[in-house]
C-alpha cells in the first residue's frame, strides 16, 4: 500500500514561485511512476507532470511547459513540483499520486491508482 502526503501549497500573489513536495511510503512506493495533478471546483483532474523512478524519464503538460518542473530525489522518496511565474489561472487544488502499474508516462488520472489528499494553491492578482 502506498500512502503520499504533499505539501507546499499556498497563497501567493501572480509571478511568484511555489515548491509543491510529495513524500510517499510503502516499500513499493520507487516501482511506478508518480505524477501531479490538479483540480478546481466543477472541472476534471488536470494533468500536469509525471515522473519515473528508473532513468528520470519526465512528461510535463503542454500547457506547463516552460514554468513547472518536476524533479525527485530517491534516498527521501520525494517528488517536487516547482512552479514559476504562477497565474491566477493556477489556483487549485494540486495532488500527487501514484501509478497504477510500470514506469510508463500516461498523462490521465485513469492511470493513477493513489492519491495524496491534496494541498491548496490560491495566486493572488
């Protein structure tokens, strides 16, 4: 069983950064690939980046390329979710979650089998 916990979120004014973490547990926590998603209140989970634990492989949303990054550290089994240059646009709610099975790239929620309970970023105008 993999449990995740994000954390990082906040409010912040449009242009700033923000540094999202998730740190995931459970033994089998390295085998599959982790991802981030986002949602806001009406609409469906979004996308936005995923990694793999075996060769670093990433996939960042188009609309993300450019501002996000996604990057992971193996000894803290964290993966990070750096955003720049935040837009009002961006305020959501930010999850992580963990791959159903492999170290493959699906950019689609149906893919993802565990989910953190999320952390909250409001840009400000």
């Amino acid at each position: 069983q993999v449990q995740l916990v994000e954390s990082g979120g906040g409010l912040v004014q449009a242009g700033a950064s923000l540094k999202l973490s998730c740190v995931g547990s459970g033994r089998t926590f390295q085998r599959n690939t982790v991802g981030w998603f986002r949602q806001t209140p009406g609409k469906e989970r979004e996308f936005v980046a995923s990694i793999t634990w075996l060769y670093d492989r990433k996939l960042i949303a188009d609309p993300f390329k450019g501002r996000f990054s996604i990057s992971r550290d193996n000894a803290k089994n964290t993966v990070w979710l750096q955003m720049t240059g935040l837009k009002p646009e961006d305020t959501a709610v930010y999850y992580c979650a963990y791959q159903t099975s492999g170290q493959d790239l699906y950019p689609s929620p149906a893919y993802f089998g565990s989910w953190g309970q999320g952390t909250q970023v409001t840009v400000a105008s």
